[in-house]
C-alpha cells in the first residue's frame, strides 16, 4: 500500500514538473517582442535585410548581402539567431545601415555606391532573370521587393532597380503599415556605376496595432465558397462513417452474438458452429497475441500519440495567440511542445511495450521472472526518445549539405546543429525516459484479457477473396480519411510553398478532427473485415489502414508539384520532396497510432461479450 501510494506521489510531482517546464518553454513564445513597438518622435527605427531568392523557389534563398549590394553608413548592432525555429526557416537578418528615424522623413538620399565588374554584373543579370525577390523587416513587420526587371523591348537588357521609397503608417506612436516602392531602374552592365538611394515618408494611420497584420492575409482566398463546402463534405463523411461503424457494432455484431452465443444452443452446435462457421470468433484464442516487433510498434504508436498532441496544442496555442508578428514563432513553439510532450510518448510507448511483453511471456513455455527484460526496457526507452529524431536528422542531413553546396541561408551551421543535439540529450532523452518508467510502474502490470491466449497459434486460413488480403485492406483504409482533408491539404501546402500567410486555424482544427474521425472508424472497419477473414494479425494492419492516408496524401504532394508550382532546381526539388517526406511521415504515425487505438478499443469490446468457454 505504502508502495503504491509512493509511484502516485512521484507520478504526480513529475506531471507536476512537466507542465511548469512547459510553461515556462512556452512563455517566451507569448510574451513581448524585443522591445514594446512604442516610438518617440527621433527614436531610431532598424531595418533588417533578411534573404533574397528566386520567387518560384520560396525555400531557396540567401543572404540579401550575397548579392553585389551595399550597406548604408548607418552603424549597428550585429543580429544573431534568436530560435531554432529562425534558424530552420532560414531567417538571416542583417543591418541594411539605413538612417531612418521615427517621424522623420527622409527626402532622397543616396546611401551607397557600386561599379558593377562582369562577376557582378552576370550575378543580377542571373538574379533579374530568376525574378529575385527579397524581404527585408522594418518593427517586425514583413517588407517584400523586387531586385530588377526585364526590359519589354529587347529581352536581352536587364534593370536593376536602385531606389527604396518607403510608405510608414503610424498611429499613436507605433508602426501599423509598411509599404515599399522600388524605383529608379539602371541598365546592368560591366562598368555600371550604381548609386542606391532612399526617401522615407510618415503618415498618420487609422489601422489598429493589432490589426496591422491583416493587410498580409488573404480572406478571399482562404474563405472561398470552396474552402466551405470541402469543410461540410467532410462533416458529411465523417457522419456516414460512424454511421457505418455504428451500424456494423449494432446489426452485424448483433447477428455474430446469436450466432455464437445463443443460451439455447447445444453443446454439440457449439462445437459444430466453431468447426464449421467462419468469422471472428474463431480467432478469439489468438486476437490479443502480441504483433510482429513490439518494440518497433510501442515506439510508433508512442510516437504517433506525442505528434497528435503536439499537433493539437500547435492548432489551439494559434487559435488563442496571435503568432504573425513572431519570427519562426510557430516552429519554435513546436520545437518546445515536442520536446516538453517527451512524457507523452514515453509513456505510451512502455504501457504498450509492457502489454505486449506480458502477453508473450505468458504464451512462453520457457521460466521467465521478468529479470531480463530490464535490458529490453532500456532500450525501448532509449529508442522511443531517439528514433524520431534520427529519422528528422536522416533525411535532413542530405538536403543540408545540398543547402551548404548552394551557400543558402538554411543551411545549419555546426552550432545549431549542437544546439539541436543538446535538444534531444538534455530534453527529449531524459524526458522520455521518465515517461518509460512511468508508462512502465502505472501500466505496465498484468490486466485480464477478455480471452485465453493459445499455446500454439492459429493456422491462418487462405484468403476467399482479395478485399481479405492485409495489404489490400490497408491501402483502402487510408481512402476516405485523405478525402477528407485533401482540400484543407491544398490550402496548407499553398500557405507553405507559396506567398500566403495560413491564419485559419479553425479550419485546420476542425479538418484535423474529422481526419482523427474518420481514421478511427475507417480502421475499425478494416479491422472487422480482417477478423471476419480469421486473420488476427490486426495490430499491424491497425495501424497501416491508418497510415496509408499518408501514402495518398504524398502521391498528391507529387502531383501539386509538377501542376501547381512552378519550382526548379536541385536544392528546391529536394527540399520539397524531402520535407513532404517527413511531413507524411509524421501524418503516418498520428493517423496509424489513432488508427490502432480505435480498433483495440473495439477489438477488446467484441471480444468481452462473447462466451468462449
């Protein structure tokens, strides 16, 4: 009793620890900017050039100085990477050194002069015929323009525009709307000399601090007739399947219960019903044997637990703040989430690891005290905490060295790179494994199956037709739950790989719920019809009918590339393909983990009310 009450004690100070090292990895996220956007009139307002790049290739880009442009005299303070999540989105900000004080305009002034040799030139002639564009931040508020121009009369003369003329809205004391007009237009060629100037005009605003963000978004596209009806055609699918799932747990299983279970049934239609009839109740001495690999399937569904959580909080932490005015500060928040949510997935994954432990070792005929599956649980915590993170850093490396090759602003230099192993030694690592001894005192003690387990197991029967075969069964399973959410996956990706700033996130709340719907009455049914077949393999195809959304959904990520944008070149292709890669990797583990809760959770409900004995 004493014992008991000590794991309750030590349970409930660690999730006591967990959530104030949450809140506290949170709280920068939510807090203040580096300053208060609260301006004096003469107060000195920073610009900050971040990258320039190719339009069509949003991830391509680098640093706006790698071009032959020059800085103002304006003298300042050197920027470093505040985030991971700056760092991983490819943020380098730089002094532009232009003289800009708040309220005061500026009349045009030249800050710079170039000669153009013929290196230089070829490179903006290169730039002009790629339509650069660069972004460059004034108080925190995104300023997009474009490097040059093609001449409309002779496609072989390029211009470079020289002059910035900056539009600034303030209102009481704080900079609400920044516009930019490039001007100015000189012919790239060798010998050039190239004077670059700039003018600044202040105007009164009557935009709220608040609102200053919404001139960036785009509610005509975002809230299309079509975005809507996606919404509801996915509300209609959702209902039609847990009608169906609701209908099979009441009519068919119903028909399987007076069937198997009829009181007036003889001892002698017993046993012909279990010799003759097929169905799922002749697996029910092997339904609940442990699956092929339990470690690797413990630290799936672990896994996949920890994502949907992260996912989760993501959608509702930008639901209630406003994150548009933070740098990368969606990325950062999901860096802190995953590695605060450590427990999660430790957790989840020594619970089942343990299950599935006890249920072999039950079966076993050899003496096994439990002595040597200390080594196991080691590992499996181990491997819980690490195999996400290496699978991130496996594909990441490459396309690294491919960002390092073309000298582009994402690359990760050897200190973040130490950064994130620091992550994952004095974070994820020492989280997780509290969560495996957790999952493993609180759950991991012997429970009563609803059926005895065979010593020997079960011949598998042939297949009478091909809807039986697992793999077929898996595919069809991710079908419907991608259609749910292909036309939320559109407006995601174009957010993403194109010029729009994703802002509805209660579509994305609603469309990730209904995918968590439909996933989970989809593999129900999948897994019915598989146990129907007498195959008790369920556990794997659980979580594969699960899955496979992700395989559809990566199959329309290649079509969306070759259809729906116009990217080129090494680094982009790669990036693209690589980062969708793992985005369907971690869809996979989300929708197999709820995939394979839903059809233990009813595996284990048709199995408790039937008699075997």
């Amino acid at each position: 009793m004493a014992s008991s009450e000590l794991k309750q004690r030590i349970a409930f100070l660690t999730w006591l620890l967990f959530c104030i090292y949450l809140w506290l990895s949170l709280a920068p996220l939510v807090s203040a900017d580096e300053h208060n956007h609260v301006y004096e009139d003469g107060e000195e307002v920073v610009v900050w050039m971040n990258t320039v790049g190719p339009y069509h290739n949003r991830q391509e880009t680098y640093s706006y100085f790698s071009l032959p442009f020059c800085r103002g005299p304006k003298e300042g303070i050197a920027h470093y990477h505040e985030t991971l999540g700056e760092a991983f989105q490819g943020v380098e900000l730089e002094l532009a050194g232009l003289d800009i004080d708040f309220n005061m305009p500026v009349r045009r002034t030249t800050y710079c002069r170039i000669v153009l040799t013929e290196d230089t030139a070829q490179q903006l002639i290169y730039a002009v015929q790629n339509q650069y564009w660069y972004q460059l931040f004034i108080d925190d508020l995104p300023v997009w323009g474009i490097v040059g121009e093609v001449s409309e009369s002779d496609s072989d003369r390029y211009y470079l525009w020289t002059h910035k003329r900056f539009q600034i809205g303030i209102n009481n004391g704080q900079i609400v709307d920044v516009n930019l007009t490039s001007a100015a237009k000189r012919l790239i060629r060798p010998g050039a000399r190239i004077a670059f100037s700039y003018e600044v005009i202040f105007r009164q605003s009557d935009v709220p601090f608040d609102k200053r963000f919404d001139k960036y978004l785009d509610p005509s596209f975002f809230h299309h007739h079509i975005h809507w009806f996606s919404l509801c055609n996915s509300f209609a699918m959702a209902a039609f399947l847990v009608c169906l799932v609701a209908f099979l747990l009441t009519r068919l299983l119903r028909r399987d219960y007076s069937r198997y279970s009829r009181a007036e049934e003889s001892q002698w239609e017993l046993e012909r019903s279990f010799s003759d009839e097929f169905g799922w109740k002749q697996v029910y001495g092997d339904v609940f044997r442990p699956p092929a690999q339990p470690t690797t399937f413990s630290i799936l569904v672990g896994s996949g637990v920890q994502l949907s959580f992260v996912v989760l909080c993501l959608i509702l932490l930008a639901m209630s703040v406003d994150m548009n005015g933070e740098r990368a500060g969606l990325v950062s928040a999901a860096i802190f989430l995953y590695s605060a949510s450590s427990p999660i997935g430790g957790f989840v994954g020594a619970a089942l690891y343990s299950r599935f432990y006890l249920a072999s070792t039950a079966t076993s005929s050899s003496s096994n005290n439990g002595q040597a599956a200390s080594p196991r649980w080691i590992r499996q915590g181990v491997a819980q905490a690490l195999l996400p993170p290496s699978l991130i850093c496996g594909v990441a490396f490459p396309v690294n060295l491919v960002a390092v090759g073309y000298h582009s602003s994402r690359s990760l230099t050897p200190s973040q790179g130490l950064s994130v192993l620091a992550i994952v030694t004095f974070a994820l690592l020492p989280l997780s494994l509290i969560g495996t001894l957790l999952g493993r005192n609180l759950c991991g003690r012997p429970s009563k199956l609803p059926c005895r387990l065979n010593a020997v197991p079960r011949p598998l029967p042939e297949k009478r037709h091909c809807l039986a075969e697992p793999l077929i069964i898996c595919l069809l399973g991710g079908l419907l739950p991608f259609a749910s959410i292909f036309v939320e996956m559109y407006y995601v990706f174009t957010s993403f790989w194109a010029y729009k700033i994703y802002y509805v996130y209660g579509f994305s709340f609603l469309a990730f719920a209904l995918l968590l719907c439909a996933t989970a009455c989809v593999t129900i049914v999948c897994v019915y019809f598989l146990l129907n077949s007498e195959d008790y393999r369920w556990q794997w195809c659980s979580f594969m009918a699960g899955a496979s959304t992700a395989v559809y959904l990566y199959v329309y990520a290649v079509y969306y590339f070759f259809f729906k944008t116009r990217m080129y070149g090494l680094y982009q292709t790669a990036f693209y393909f690589s980062f969708m890669a793992l985005f369907c990797s971690g869809l996979a583990l989300i929708c197999g983990a709820v995939g394979f809760l839903a059809a233990s959770l009813f595996v284990r409900t048709i199995y408790a009310n039937v008699k075997t004995d």
